[in-house]
C-alpha cells in the first residue's frame, strides 16, 4: 500500500513538472484565478499539514502554501500509482471560520 506523499516527494515531482492536476483542480485553480507558477511556488515553498493514509482512491495530503499575495493556500495532493504518481486533487484558500490564524490547525468543532 502506498503512502501519502511526503514533501520531498511533491517538491520533487514539482521541480521536474512531473505531476498532473484533476479535472476539479484544474477548475477550482481558474476559479481562483491561481496561475500554475504561484501553485507551484506554494507547493515548493509550503509544507505538509495532514495526511490521509486511508483516503479512497489514493493516500493524500494537506499542503499549505501561500500566494503571492499572502494569502493562504490549502492543497490535497495525492499520491498514485501510474505516472506522473503527484496528483493535485484540488485547491481552495482556507474559510477563517474553519481553521485557526495559523491556517494548519482546524478550530475545534461546535
């Protein structure tokens, strides 16, 4: 069984464009108007917040990175096995409501 990709396991793949991004994050990336350079970059620069061994399809991951802009940027990659094996499943800027200041700690629930 395959493990939730690690961060140098991203990094790698993003350096070497060696990765795919889904149909939803493909959408979801120009509904946020989030060039590929800055998903990149918040890949490159980000770091890995949660893991999800057991996810369906694939192991994947929570990665925060940070735009341009200083806003924050939640990534899920996953991890599969026919290559490129780093897929971007989706991105999203994380609700304030949801996660604590820091952007890697979810707020307890009510």
């Amino acid at each position: 069984m395959l493990a939730p990709p690690s961060l140098r396991f991203i990094r790698d793949h993003i350096r070497a464009r060696h990765y795919r991004l889904t149909k939803h994050a493909t959408i979801a990336r120009l509904e946020r108007s989030i060039t590929i350079p800055e998903l990149e970059q918040a890949l490159l620069n980000g770091e890995v917040i949660e893991q999800y061994p057991e996810d369906q399809l694939y192991p994947s991951c929570l990665a925060l990175g940070w735009l341009a802009s200083g806003d924050p940027l939640h990534i899920v990659c996953s991890r599969g096995e026919i290559e490129p094996a780093l897929r971007i499943v989706t991105v999203y800027e994380p609700e304030d409501a949801l996660w604590e200041s820091d952007y890697k700690t979810r707020k307890p629930r009510r």
